[in-house]
C-alpha cells in the first residue's frame, strides 16, 4: 500500500508515517502544500506520485482509494472475486455511503457505467490500454468511458459497502461542486444537447435549481474560456454517438430506451 499526504496541514502525515513504522508493507510519500485546492487535477497528481513505485512491478489489479473511506478487512478480496467472475469487468468498485441529515445513506453510479471516484479498482489490461488518468476535471468519467468504447464493462458492486467520512462536495460548497461537475462534463465531451436536457432533468432534483444551473454554466464556461477538452477525439466522437443513440431512443452505454 502507498499512502500519499499531499500536503496536509492536519497530523496525517505523522499518523502515515507511524502506520508505516509499524507495517513493512506501507509505504508513505510526502508531497508540499500546494497553498491552494487543485480540483481534479490535484488528486490525480497525487496518485501519480504513489503510481511511479509500483508502475513496473507485476500487479494485476491497482486501486485508487480516497484516504477518508473505510470498509470491511475482506473488501479487495470481495472485488476480485467479482473481477475473477467477468473477464471483461475493467474498472469496478464498491458503493459510497455518506452520512446524509442524520442517516447514512447508499449512493450508486449513476449511469450505470459509472464507479465513484473515491473507490476504483482497475484490472491491468484495462488501465493499460486506457492510458491511465487525466489529470484534469472529468479524470473519473473519462477512464470508464474510454474503457466502455474499448469493449471493457464497468459497473458499481452493489453488494460492497465503503463509508466516506465527508459529503462529496463539501469542501467546495453546493454551487461551486456543481459548477465543477459542470465543466467536468464539458472536459470529457458531452454533447450539448445531451448536456441542456440533463441540466432540464436536474430542475426537478434536489438541490433544486442549483444543481441545474451550476451544471449548465460550469459547461458554457468550458467553451467560453476555450479550455481544453480531453485530447482523444475518437473518445469524445463515440461519447456524443452514444449520447445521440440515447435520446432517439436507441439502446446506449447510458441506458436502454
């Protein structure tokens, strides 16, 4: 196991440290404090730092694992007996529960495809010939989506708890989480029309209105600032194929109609 502190200002760095005294098999890598929140690319960077110490060992599997989880002792064991049962299952992971007014509470992909990004597990094959993450907003959307176009399966395993011990976007607020899933979106290559009905569909969503507003102008904002997207135009063509496909109607990776 390879923990990375990127950064923190808390005593995780000390309680790594101690854990690693303590257990040969943790390995612990110490990363400056950037003095600011680097949205999606920041965590990305960070795994990369713990990635270089295993890149050419002879793993089957690797998982990039948030630090505030916790989970059963028999967890990766559950996952890859899941794996062991579909040759084709590329990227999979447990289901999220987050304490929500009071009550822990179950959240599972949404689309079906999807695996939330606190908790992925990436058979070799499969990470191979997806060519690793971006390291950029939409890292965990455009991973399982270029696995999809490339024949791999990727779903939640329903069965398989994790508690996450902070709301997923808490640390930047309602408005700006939403924003930033928005422009998320516009970095993997949603179309736009797919985009303005998801954003319709969330009006009736709690948060209400906030949700569907912030979504919308964090994609607008992808295009009026001319920001990259993800540099994989057979990606991006395939993506917005699918999401065609879907709203004729027409079975898609996002569902059958």
């Amino acid at each position: 196991m390879v923990i990375v502190d990127d950064g923190s200002s808390d005593a995780t760095g000390r309680i790594a440290d101690e854990a690693a005294k303590k257990y040969p098999w943790i390995t612990v890598i110490h990363r400056p404090n950037r003095g600011f929140r680097k949205t999606g690319g920041g965590v990305i960077e960070a795994f990369y730092d713990g990635y270089e110490l295993v890149r050419n060992q002879p793993w089957d599997f690797i998982a990039k694992i948030d630090a505030d989880l916790s989970f059963a002792g028999d967890y990766f064991e559950k996952c890859f007996e899941i794996f062991a049962k579909d040759s084709k299952l590329g990227l999979g992971g447990g289901v999220i529960w987050e304490r929500w007014r009071g009550r822990m509470v179950g959240t599972l992909g949404s689309p079906a495809f999807h695996v939330r990004g606190a908790t992925k597990v990436y058979r070799r094959e499969c990470w191979q010939q997806i060519g690793g993450l971006i390291k950029d907003l939409g890292w965990d959307t455009v991973d399982e989506l270029k696995a999809n176009m490339l024949g791999w399966r990727t779903y939640t395993f329903k069965d398989l708890r994790l508690n996450h011990y902070k709301l997923t976007g808490s640390a930047d607020g309602c408005w700006k989480h939403w924003l930033k899933a928005g422009r998320a979106n516009y970095v993997t290559g949603y179309h736009p029309v797919f985009m303005a009905l998801k954003c319709v569909k969330r009006l009736a969503t709690k948060p209400f209105f906030t949700a569907s507003f912030g979504l919308w102008i964090g994609f607008l904002s992808g295009y009026l600032r001319r920001a990259p997207q993800v540099n994989d135009e057979p990606l991006i063509r395939w993506v917005r194929d699918e999401q065609i496909r879907w709203l004729h109607f027409k079975s898609s990776i996002w569902g059958a109609r």
